[in-house]
C-alpha cells in the first residue's frame, strides 16, 4: 500500500496541518527526504541522534549571549551526558530538570575567578522566542535497531513531544502496546528528554508520561472548564500544543514522585491544569480568597505543589480557599 493511503496519514497530515497553520510549529516531513548533515534537513550528521544540535545551539546563543564557543560546548556536554548505569526514567529526570532550571557553566570573572552560572535553554515567559518544530515520520536507529516515529515535536531542538497515531478504527491502546513499548526498548535514547507521550487514532486522544501505565494515560477534553468536552485529538492539540500552554505544563505542572521506593513521574491532568490557573487568576486578583461552590471539588483534587510551582507561592502560602 502506497504511503498516502497508509494507515495514519490522514490523521497524521490533519495533526501536522493543524500544528503548523494554528498553533504556528514549523513542520518537517522527514520521509525519504531528510539529508544528513550540519547543513541538512535537520543538521542531524547520523539517524542516531535525537537532539537537534543545530537548533540546540542556536537557542543558546539567543537566550545566553555572554556564552564564549568553549562554555557553549560545555553547555551541550553537559546536557547530553549521562550515568551508564542510569536508568531511563533517571535519565529523564535529570534532563528535566536541566531544561527547567538551566543548566551550570563555568564563568571566568575579571579578577580570575571562576563562578558558576545557569545557561537557559528554554524561555518559558516569551513563547515567541522559541523555535517549535514537529518532524513527521522521523527515523531514529540505534545499534541494533531502526525506527520511523509518526510525529516528534521539539523546542529548540529538544524532543519533548512525541505522537504515535493509527487509523481511526484501530484502538487507541494498540499504539501503546504495539509501538510506544516497542520504541522504549529500541530507540530508548528518543525519550530521554521527553516530557509529553500523546496516542490517538484521531477520534480518541491520551496523553501520558514516561513510565506510565496505560491506564494511567488521560484524556485532554476542554480548553476551558465550560467547554462541553471532546476526547478527539484535536482538542487535545490545541490544550496542549499552544505554545504558552505547552511551555506552562513543562515549567509547572510536571512532577517526579519518589515515594514507594520508585519514581513516578506526573503530568496534571486537564482540570487540574484549568483548575490551577484559574485559582492563580483568582487568588491574584482577591489577595487568596475566592468563594465559588461550584469549584470545592476541584480544589481537593488539585495537587498543592502543582499550585505552589505556577504561583510562585513560598513554602507558607497557601492556595485559595472555595466555600
């Protein structure tokens, strides 16, 4: 069967389509098309590689000025590198944080001293300021193995989004069974920086974590807590590909859960997300107090350090209060 008639494409160019003319991605189809090489498609010099040095590098330098070629290669060192030994999951965390917080370079002071400071990689509070690219049918090799993902979205050229879509009358889970697990085994190094796992065969959409099981995997429904909800991959594409909305969930609303002797990793879900924000807005607005029967479940249900992390609250604050 003849790639345009294949089992996803049609979901696949809808998704591509809506992330490029509405939410405003660059969109990339790599499919016997990408040319290797620092001035290729990508900049990617082997299928092996999943971060895209070239634009990696490019944001450093826009976002960290005063970094010199040497410190800017230490920059890159150092988010690349990682433990042998580390697991996956451990490895993610690490780069999690790296990409929040930023990541420490070495700075030589005029009086010969050195000191240590923070080189941002992302600019969560200038969306526009970052390059949002969605490749499409991406091949990824490991030693032993090669793989063609549907979609791989990546700030600056970090892949934090990845898709996995089938026909609309395949079942949503095969995608999870058939190639997302696949994938963590041959290609582990895709999900090294990853913050968001979306399956879908376009009429039902789940978005999930690293690590999670996938009944643990949800659905992305509303946009706002009054729209009617619809479970379709569009919706979910637009509550969470926006780029000041994707750049908010990464910032705040990831957690590493180390209880139980394992990590966890957390995404919120949509009304926790909706929920948080809104109850920032208000707290803002009312100096922490807002009255609203209608939300007194939707205050017990959201986490606390989800509110912590988007308010800015110190550690005595305390969100607000629904009666």
């Amino acid at each position: 069967m003849s790639r345009e008639y294949s089992e996803n494409v049609l979901v696949q160019n809808s998704a591509g389509n809506l992330l490029q003319n509405v939410l405003g991605w660059e969109v990339v189809l790599a499919y016997n098309s990408e040319k290797l090489g620092p001035d290729g498609t990508l900049g990617r010099t082997s299928y092996g590689e999943v971060l895209l040095t070239r634009y990696f590098r490019q944001a450093l330098l826009r976002l960290n000025p005063w970094l010199t070629p040497n410190q800017l290669d230490e920059v890159q060192k150092k988010f690349t590198a990682h433990v042998s030994t580390a697991s996956l999951m451990q490895i993610n965390e690490e780069k999690y944080f790296l990409l929040r917080d930023g990541i420490p370079v070495t700075v030589k002071r005029p009086d010969g001293r050195t000191e240590i400071r923070s080189a941002a990689v992302i600019d969560f509070k200038n969306p526009e300021n970052n390059h949002f690219l969605a490749v499409k049918e991406m091949k990824i090799h490991s030693q032993l193995y090669r793989r063609r993902t549907d979609i791989v979205g990546f700030v600056n050229g970090i892949p934090l989004l990845f898709i996995e879509l089938k026909k609309p009358t395949v079942d949503v889970q095969n995608a999870y069974i058939d190639n997302y697990r696949d994938y963590l085994d041959t290609i582990p190094q895709l999900f090294y920086y990853n913050a968001f796992l979306m399956l879908s065969n376009g009429l039902e959409a789940k978005v999930g974590t690293l690590g999670s099981k996938y009944e643990f995997f949800h659905e992305w429904k509303r946009l706002k807590e009054s729209d009617a909800g619809s479970v379709e991959l569009e919706t979910m594409l637009r509550g969470i590909c926006e780029k000041k909305t994707f750049l908010d969930l990464l910032e705040n609303f990831i957690l590493y859960d180390h209880s139980g002797g394992h990590t966890t990793k957390i995404l919120a879900r949509n009304h926790q997300y909706l929920g948080v924000n809104e109850a920032v807005s208000a707290y803002e607005k009312t100096a922490g107090w807002v009255c609203s029967g209608t939300r007194r479940g939707l205050a017990r249900a959201t986490p606390w350090s989800f509110w912590r992390r988007r308010s800015g609250a110190s550690l005595q604050a305390r969100p607000p209060l629904w009666y």
